[in-house]
C-alpha cells in the first residue's frame, strides 16, 4: 500500500499535563485519512492533526451518514504498544457502513494507517493502571449535494486521544419505560453516529433525577432489558450472570464477547437470552441480584450501584465475589501485557 505520511514539525505534547485528561478533549499530533470517490478508496495519508474544511453541503450534515468505531491501544513496562481484538474493529465498521450504503474500507488500508499511525504517536500512548490511547476510526459522507440519496464521495479517519479512566464516581441507571435507542430492522446493531445522537436527550432527562444512564428497553413493549448507555449490559442473578443476545437492536460489543468467553474459562455459569425488566426486578427485590454492570471499549467495564425502574429504586450489595471487578482485572490484564493472552486478542504495533 502506498501511504504518503507528513509528519509535524513540532510535538504539542509538552503541553499536555496527562494527570488532568478530560476524556476526548485533546488528540495527538497526527491523523489519517483516506477518501473515497470515483469509486474506489484514494492513495491514505498521515499528517498533521488539523481542522478539515467542508462545504456546507457534504451530505453527512444532512443525511447522517456516519459511522465510527472504537478501541484502546495500550503500552506495558517494555514500551510495545499493544491493541485489542482490532480485527472484531475492523469488521464490524464494515458491517455498520453496508448498513447506511457506505463502502466498505480495505482491511490492509486500515492496519497499515493503525500501525503507522501510532508508531508516529507512540509517545502520546502513557503507561501506568487506567492509561490508555482511544483510537477512533470513522467514516463520513463528503459529497456536496443535498439530495436525499448515498454519498457518492467519503473520507474515512482515524484520530486518537490519550484517555484516563472514563467513568468515575457511582452510577446508577433508570429502566426505559417511553424512549428507544432502536427498534426491529433498524440500526440499532450499527455504530451509526444518529444512534447516540438520539439518547442523548432522554439521557439528560434521566440525569435531571439522579442517574447517570439509561438501560434501554424495546421498542415494542419496553419490557425486555437491553443496553446501558453506551454499552452492553450484565445482570448478576444469585450465581448466573445474564446478558442479552446480539440482534439488529443491539450492539455487537467487542467487550462484551470477550468477557463472556473469559466467563466461561472462569467457570463462571452465564446465560445468553431475553432478560425482562419484571424477573430483574423480583430479583432484586428477593435480594438474588447481585450486580450489574456496563461493558464498552471506553470503561471496560462500569459497576452499576444501584437503578430505578418506574417508582421503585433499588441499591445493590458489595460483594466480596465480585464478577465484574474479577472478569475486569483479566481483561485489562490481558489487554496490557500482563497476563497470558491464551486467545490470541492482542495485537502488537511493529
């Protein structure tokens, strides 16, 4: 592949104190890019990370076609930079593009630029416990045109920002009873930037009374549990730890297919199905629910403390036993080097 790479004259990292990170307000000294038009993916470039001029008319301000991905990338005590899983990345952005008719992006164009990329940016990638570097690939329509139609012009990026811990503080979570993150046959499975757009607004809501996030609930009937946020969604029931299954509706986490195989490896017992608000609830009530926590690339894993469905609110116990602090320690073991990867997850920038 031939990729043209223009480096900066000067480093901005000196002014950035890295113990006061607000998480992605500061990105590092270069980008990549590639556009797409007549028909077929450009020669990709690195430069300098900058402001990208648009005519008001580019077809993402007013169709919405976008699409985004997002992964770590992380340095251990010998300075590899390593990244996790990237290949499930690589695919889904692909997956979440045919959806809204957008090209897919060669495999080999988006390794080599994620390889380049952060070698040039290698230092911005800190060591140390909750240090990491968020690496965001996107791809957004170009043409100017304002006909309700496909792009027939994008561009496709990766910018990255050096991140600490991404929640902090207790969070606490209210079931959907009236709004939808996405319904049957739409794109709720798709990392299609309208789908965060639109929780935002009953999410604020939601903070207005206290609570951090939303677990989303479908459309249909609002009776089944399936996201929290921005992220998948566990439930620790006595000894069993449920999620629901993957489906046009539902984010097909990186996360969250990891930490169920290393549940398994655990011999932890879990269950993969529907899970309704009314059994979470009884559950809780009896006092077998255990925990519940979020899992997405950017917190790893969130312990929820405690949730409200309607008029009812419920705090969860500490447990000594905890799944998600033990499933958590494994995985950001095996993402920075420290404990075997016997799955073969991680991905070491050369």
């Amino acid at each position: 592949m031939a990729l043209h790479i223009e480096k900066i004259a000067k480093s901005k990292i000196s002014d950035v104190d890295f113990s006061k990170l607000k998480f992605g307000e500061i990105f590092t000294d270069h980008m990549f890019e590639c556009d797409y038009e007549n028909g077929k993916w450009q020669t990709p470039k690195i430069r300098p990370y900058q402001p990208i001029p648009f005519d008001p008319s580019a077809k993402v301000f007013h169709y919405g076609q976008a699409v985004f991905e997002g992964m770590k990338a992380y340095k251990d005590v010998n300075d590899d930079i390593w990244l996790f899983r990237p290949d499930q990345n690589q695919q889904r952005i692909n997956k979440s593009a045919e959806r809204l008719d957008m090209p897919a992006f060669p495999k080999e164009y988006f390794f080599e630029g994620l390889n380049e990329l952060l070698k040039l940016d290698s230092e911005w990638v800190q060591k140390g416990e909750g240090n990491s570097l968020y690496v965001r690939p996107f791809v957004i329509a170009t043409e100017n045109c304002v006909s309700a139609s496909s792009s027939t012009k994008y561009k496709f990026m990766i910018i990255c920002a050096p991140v600490q811990l991404y929640y902090s503080g207790e969070v606490r979570v209210v079931f959907a009873d009236k709004f939808s993150r996405s319904a049957n046959g739409g794109v709720g499975f798709a990392k299609a930037a309208g789908n965060y757009a639109a929780s935002f607004y009953p999410t604020r809501l939601a903070a207005e009374k206290g609570y951090q996030q939303i677990v989303w609930t479908d459309a249909s009937t609002h009776e089944y549990l399936e996201e929290a946020g921005t992220m998948n969604v566990f439930f620790r029931v006595n000894d069993t730890l449920l999620t629901a299954p993957t489906s046009d509706r539902i984010l097909d986490g990186v996360t969250r297919k990891s930490l169920l195989i290393l549940a398994e490896d655990e011999g932890i017992k879990f269950e993969v199905r529907p899970i309704t608000r009314k059994e979470i609830v009884e559950a809780a009530r009896k006092g077998e629910l255990k925990e519940m926590f979020g899992a997405g690339t950017a917190a790893v894993i969130s312990i929820i403390k405690g949730f409200a469905d309607g008029d009812e609110s419920f705090e969860l116990p500490e447990m000594e036993d905890s799944y998600a602090k033990r499933l958590k320690t494994r995985l950001t073991g095996i993402q920075q080097n420290k404990l075997e990867d016997k799955f073969g997850w991680r991905y070491k920038i050369k």
